[in-house]
C-alpha cells in the first residue's frame, strides 16, 4: 500500500464525505432464506452477496423477505436509499460486516442505487489489492457520473493500484479521475491531497504541493501528513508552512 497508513487513508477519508442521511425508521433486517438459497453467513458480507446477479439475490432472500422489508416504504427504490444510507452510519461506527449487509441490501432493492456500489467499494478498499474496490466504484460511478466524491476514491483506488503494478497507465488513470473531482468541486479537501500525492508520483513537486496547500485551505482535517513527510525529502515546502 502507498502511504504509511493501511489501505491508507482511503477507507478513512471515503467516511468523511458521508453520503446524505435519511429519516432514521425501525425494520427488520434478519433473513430468512426460502430453500435452496445461495446466501450463506459468509456470502452475505461479501459484495452483492458473493457477486451473485441482483436477480439470484432477490430468489435467494425469498418474496417473502422483501416484501416484509420494503412494506414500510413508499418504493423498493426508497427502501434501497434508507439501507444505503444506514450503511454509511455503520461505517462511521466501525461496523463494516453490518455495513456491508445494509448495501447488499441496498442494491438487491434497487441496483441502479450507485450508493450500495460506492459503500461497498469503501469497504473492499480493506482488501490487501484495490481490484475489487475498483469494480465496484467502476459500477456507481456508471450510475451517478457527477458525483466527486466516487471520482475521488476511484482516483484514489488507482493510486493504490499503481503503487503495486507501477504500471504508468494506472497512474494516469488515477489523475484523470482526481482532476475530475477537483474541477468539478474545488472545495473537496481529500480529493486535493489525493491529486497531490498523484503529482508526488509524478515527480511534479510543485504541483503537490500546490495541491497539499489547496487542500489546506480547505480542511485541516484532509491533510495527509505521510505525503507531506514524504514530499518534504524531495523539495522544500515552497510557501515555508511545513518545515
């Protein structure tokens, strides 16, 4: 993994830009699988249930399990919002396993949901390899081509993934997405320190720089120290603010 922090900061920095919140309600989220289900204990913590089709999914909770769980909803495509939504609380609170059954959840609902992709991307960027977390970030931001925050961790997820391939294509991937979601949002803190680091490997110091301190203006709290320590032994920090 690139920077001195695990799947670096990647999962931390996803769960502050927390996707909208929705009115708490009280359901049932216990399955009950109809006979011949391929959902096991396991299964249902992977993403899309053991990447299963949203169809084999629905057969395999039972008619009777969505239909109890959607009942208190106007629309399946409401219910799927409400799970998405539940889904990022838990990763707020480090609950990933229950995270992960609220997005399966999510999309089995709705599979046009982009949010059940992006959660479940955030949580397969725990994964030793970015690959998965890739695909599935792939597969939201089909869904919703203008959200910053997807373009962020896809840009992030690829810097990851050429840090262990040192393949250059990735790498241009990874900027493509990253001046993306600055463009269209210049006030995305973690989004400038992922195009910083981007630059670092680049070998463009100046312009990691300018994007450190771009973020900095933006949220203290995005900074990402291990890039500033690392950009440090290359160049000096031009407006003199880290020494």
């Amino acid at each position: 993994m690139f920077f001195r922090t695990s799947a670096f900061s990647l999962a931390a920095a996803l769960l502050l830009l927390a996707a909208p919140t929705h009115a708490q309600r009280k359901t049932k989220t216990k399955v009950k699988t109809e006979s011949g289900a391929t959902i096991s204990a396991a299964t249902r913590l992977q993403p899309l249930f053991g990447n299963l089709t949203a169809t084999q999914a629905e057969a395999a909770l039972g008619s009777a399990f969505i239909t109890s769980t959607v009942q208190s909803f106007a629309s399946r495509a409401e219910a799927s919002r409400f799970f998405s939504s539940k889904g990022y609380e838990y990763l707020n609170e480090n609950q990933a396993d229950t995270a992960a059954y609220r997005f399966n959840l999510a999309w089995v609902l709705d599979p046009k949901n982009p949010d059940a992709y992006r959660g479940l991307g955030v949580i397969a960027s725990r994964n030793p390899t970015p690959d998965e977390a890739i695909s599935l970030l792939t597969q939201s931001l089909a869904l919703d081509a203008k959200n910053v925050n997807t373009l962020s961790d896809l840009g992030a997820s690829y810097l990851i993934r050429y840090q262990q391939s040192k393949k250059k294509k990735d790498l241009t991937t990874a900027l493509g997405y990253l001046q993306q979601a600055v463009a269209m949002e210049g006030g995305n803190g973690v989004a400038w320190q992922h195009l910083g680091r981007a630059y670092y490997f680049q070998e463009d110091y100046t312009k990691a720089w300018e994007a450190i301190h771009k973020g900095q203006q933006i949220s203290l709290m995005s900074l990402d120290f291990d890039l500033i320590a690392d950009l440090k032994e290359k160049m000096p920090d031009p407006a003199g603010q880290f020494k």
